[in-house]
C-alpha cells in the first residue's frame, strides 16, 4: 500500500476539495454532512517493552460524510490520514546468539549498548465508522462511537545509542574479539542508525469522541470535542524474534540494526491516541 | 725404640702420604695401608711389623657441569632452565660429579617432553662420605609449535586457544605477543589493525608467551605468517542506486591485485567505464543516469576473472 500513496495528506486534500464541490452543489439536503477534522496531539505506538517508553505526538486531518438517520442521530464513514510516533528507551541493552563468520567457522555474536533509543514514526489511512448522537438546537451536544481501520502508508525508524559494543565469543577457542572492526567487532560511541523501514499491519481501534457542535451560519457547524482511538490489535503480529543487531558475513562491517518492534524486546504493538477534535461541518 | 711408618697403596695415585715419623697427609679419597716398624738394635730384637688400612671418604659434592640435551652448563646453578628446540623432545641429561657423590635418581637420566610445558627434574647430591648433601632443580621446557596453540583469523588476527578442551588442557591468564622479538601485544588475541587492509606481516616472525593459571609461562616456537587470500570477492552495496558508489572489495594475492582491471558493462554489453585498481577496497562511481536495470561488473586480474550482476535502482 506504501507504494501508491506517495503523499496521503495531498491525496487527502484533493479529495476533501471534491466532495466539498460536490455537496454544496447538491443544495440543501440536511440529511447529510460533510465535515473536515484535525486531531491531536496525542498519537502513538503503544508496546510492552522491558525498557522505557516515550510516548510522542501525532495528529490526524480527516474528512467525514455523515447520513442522518434523524435529527439527533447520523451514521459517519471517514478517511483520514493520522501520524503516531514513540520512541523504545533502554539505559542497557544486550544480546548474544551463534552466527557463523566469514571463514565459515561458528560463533556467539554479542552485543551491548548503552542509553538506546529509537524512534518510531508511523502514517496510517484510517477509515471510521460511527454512530453520533446530538441534542437538539444549535449549540448541541454530541456523542460518537464506533471503530476503525487502518492500513499503515509510511513507517520508520531510527536508532541511536551513545556506546556499542559487538563482539565475537568463539568457545572453540575460549576467546572474545573485540576487533578488528572490519570483521563486525567494534566499540562505536553516538552511534545513529540510518532511517529504516517499518512494516505494519492493518489496525483495528475503537473509537469515540465527544463534545459540543456549534452553529456558526446557516449550513455550517463547528465541532470542537474531544476524542480516543484505542487500538484494539498487534500491529506487528509477524515474527518478531529476529536480532536487534544482526550480523552477516558476507558484509560485517555492516551490521544490520533491526527495530526492537522486530525483537522480543518489544512486543503487543498497538495504535493509541488521544486528544482535542476540531471539525468544520456543512449540512 | 723408634717407630717408622710406611704406606702402600694400590690406586694409581695414592689416597694419602705418611711420613716416615707417621704423618699423614690426605690427599683423596681411597684406601692405603700403614704400616708401623720397629727396627731392633744390638740389644733388642726388631717389633713385628703392625699394618692398618686407612680408608679416606670424601665430603665434596661438586657437580662438575650438567648437561641437557645439547647444551652444557658448566659450574651449574642450583635451578637451571633449559627450553627445548622447536621439535627437541626427550632430553638426556647428564650430571658430572668427580668426588664419587651419590646422584639421585642416577648420573644419566632422560625427561619424558610428551606435550608442551615445563618439566621439573629434583637432582639430589650426597658426598661420598654422606655427611654433605646438594640439590639442583633441572626445568626443561618444552615450547608450543605456533599453530599448535595460535589460530589465524581474517589474515589480521592470532589469538591463542584458552579452551583447555581443544587445547591440551592448558588453562592461560596472561599473554605477550612478540613480533621479531618485540613485544607487540598483551591480550589473548592480537590484530594488525581495524581495517581489512591491515595484515598480518608475512614478513615477520610471531611468537606468543603464555602464562598459566599456576604462573608457569610458556612460549611458543617462533613462526612466519602465511597470508591467505580467499581469492573471492565482493559487490556492495546490490541492489544500488543510481549514481551512488559500489564498492568492489577483492581479497586477492598482493601480485594478483596489480593491474586489477574493474569493467561496468551494461545487460546489452556496452562499457560503461574501467577502473584501474591494485586495492583490495575499490569505490565506483556509478554514472548518474543509465538506460540499463543492471550492471555487469567484470574484475580482470592475472590469472584471474570474476563477474557480478548489479542491480540498479
């Protein structure tokens, strides 16, 4: 999906403008609404990890096309693009597992570093369905809920560590190698990783946001509420045991740092946010 | 009347003198027999002559020299090394004593060498006549040969074998590496640097001394490095992108990495661009626009030649 959508805010945008087009030129059927939202800020990867973890910001910018069965209940489908960010912190973090070196001969490849951190950012095309109840008159209350589905656009991340340490235990020999570096084993102080690719699943989230809609002329509304999306499954349901720091022979001096969301150091990824809605609508 | 002595003997040189007024003086071990006379006169008859054997011991316990294998110490210390040759095993040695000492276990004796380490001989010495006592320890070592104990990596590390499983039994705590006799090293391994054109020099002898868990410190025999060369080599990154750098990286022989010749061709044949190299580490620049999804990359060196599809993205 990554491929196509090279820029859903403008994909988004478009498509708002359209609609908008459209629904002015449909005249005045209040049985339907067209809104555009911005959420935030609160938007992020939630993970058990056996280290810390900074929850970051997002936002989300959307457009809705609500039904209304009657005055005070309307069903809603929406598109909408939202952002989430976290970064996984470890004061201490090592590893160890057999790897066999570029003379074919086996050994305990270890790693250890120190003050990790790594940044998550992931984009996600949501489309929600809800249901929304509102009293009557025109500074109402309303009330919606329902679930969402999320397929992931963009995904990234980005290590740093102040000090790793790779090295090479061979029991045949009862020895540790430290160096030489070519070889995969080094000492490297602020180290950043390369922008790498992060691949998750379509997300699942229950949602439900709630606050006051103002009429503010005669066919337009402003919605000022606030609002939680609690994802509900493993975004990351694959195989998660590979590497934190993988080793490959035919390439040593360059290791391969894979995201904790790809190691047992982190697991049960979900999608959470939380924070103020702001809707323009047009009945 | 007066008495007089005479001796005999029957060694070659006598034990002791004795004067005629019976003085006697020691001169070595052996055995003589004095013999006391009383000559008459006009009055009296001569004494039967009376004979007694004079057995002299010594009390010296000089060892002379000893030697080892091939090689003689003369005047020796009380605790004396001898490190074995490359390949030496078994010495014979040999204590010289010239005072007829008693020497424990014997005069001649040989030190079973069975694997690397150091032997301890107790050499005991008692004078002749018992009452003086020496000792000597004999300490004959017996060195590794260097790929023995030494495993070679990447043509850039020696490190020595600590697994008392695959190692003989040995159990190190210490090292010191040496290279032409000068210390270069004190870990368990030693690399000739961090960069995969730092080598091992072929031209250099390498030895490692080894100290054991008790504190004995042995040594390996001295050794040459031989290079190896996989003679493989590698592309990197592939896939790559368009005008970015691929890095050819040829673990070839020294004389066969002169006049390396790198082509680019495109899938259709057509050359790109050469490369002259004689690095092991060669960066390409990739031209910044191609009508071709992949290169062909051919190395061309002496004898030998290797090519490697590309992919450009």
């Amino acid at each position: 999906m990554k491929k196509y959508i090279h820029n859903p805010i403008k994909s988004l945008t478009t498509i708002a403008a359209l609609i908008l087009i459209c629904v002015n030129s449909y005249g005045q059927d209040k049985k339907q609404e067209i809104s555009i939202a911005i959420g935030g800020p609160f938007s992020y990867l939630d993970y058990h990890s056996a280290g810390g973890k900074v929850a970051g910001n997002g936002f989300n910018a959307g457009i809705r096309y609500s039904y209304y069965l009657n005055e005070g209940l309307s069903i809603g489908i929406s598109a909408e693009y939202q952002t989430y960010n976290s970064s996984g912190k470890f004061g201490y973090l090592a590893g160890q597992y057999m790897a066999t070196d570029a003379e074919d001969e086996n050994f305990q490849f270890r790693y250890k570093a120190s003050n990790f951190r790594e940044e998550q950012k992931l984009g996600y095309i949501n489309i929600p369905i809800q249901l929304q109840f509102e009293t009557p008159g025109t500074s109402k209350l309303y009330l919606a809920g329902g679930f969402k589905v999320g397929f992931a656009v963009s995904g990234t991340y980005e290590t740093r560590m102040q000090y790793l340490t790779t090295s090479g235990y061979y029991p045949q020999y009862n020895v540790e190698l430290f160096s030489p570096a070519f070889a995969g084993f080094a000492s490297t102080d602020n180290l950043k990783t390369a922008k790498e690719d992060l691949d998750t699943d379509v997300s699942y989230s229950a949602i439900i946001e709630t606050g006051l809609k103002q009429k503010i002329s005669d066919r337009n509304w402003i919605y000022i509420g606030v609002y939680l999306d609690y994802g509900l499954n493993n975004i990351y349901d694959k195989d998660n045991t590979k590497n934190l720091i993988e080793y490959h022979p035919e390439q040593p001096v360059q290791l391969q740092y894979n995201s904790i969301i790809e190691t047992p150091f982190a697991n049960d990824l979900k999608l959470i946010s939380y924070g103020l809605k702001l809707r323009f609508a047009m009945h | 009347m007066p008495v007089r002595y005479s001796f005999t003997y029957a060694s070659a040189l006598p034990a002791a003198t004795v004067s005629a007024s019976g003085f006697v003086n020691l001169l070595r071990s052996g055995q003589l027999e004095i013999t006391a006379h009383q000559d008459g006169d006009a009055n009296y008859l001569a004494a039967a002559d009376v004979s007694q054997i004079l057995v002299i011991k010594n009390n010296d316990v000089t060892v002379t020299s000893i030697t080892i294998g091939g090689e003689v110490f003369n005047n020796p210390a009380k605790d004396i090394t001898y490190l074995l040759e490359c390949g030496e095993n078994n010495p014979n040695i040999s204590i010289l004593n010239n005072t007829n000492a008693t020497i424990t276990p014997s005069a001649n004796f040989i030190v079973q060498t069975p694997k690397p380490g150091i032997y301890t001989q107790n050499v005991g010495i008692t004078s002749q006549d018992g009452s003086t006592t020496a000792n000597y320890i004999i300490r004959v070592e017996k060195p590794f040969g260097f790929y023995d104990i030494v495993k070679q990596k990447f043509n850039n590390v020696l490190l020595v074998n600590n697994n008392p499983q695959t190692n003989g039994g040995y159990e190190f705590v210490a090292y010191q590496w040496f290279k032409n006799g000068q210390l270069i090293g004190t870990g368990q391994y030693y690399t000739a640097g961090d960069d995969v054109s730092n080598v091992l020099d072929p031209n250099a002898v390498y030895s490692v001394k080894m100290t054991t868990k008790d504190g004995s410190v042995l040594q390996t025999c001295e050794s040459v490095i031989t290079i190896q060369n996989s003679l493989t080599a590698k592309l990197y990154p592939n896939p790559v992108e368009i005008g970015k750098t691929l890095t050819v990286e040829a673990d070839f022989p020294a004389e066969d990495l002169q006049n390396m010749q790198i082509s680019l061709y495109t899938v259709s044949g057509k050359l790109i661009k050469t490369v002259q190299s004689s690095s092991v580490i060669t960066e390409i620049q990739l031209p910044q626009a191609t009508e071709s999804n992949m290169y062909l990359v051919v190395l061309e060196s002496g004898s030998i030649k290797k090519s490697f599809k590309v992919i450009v993205k």
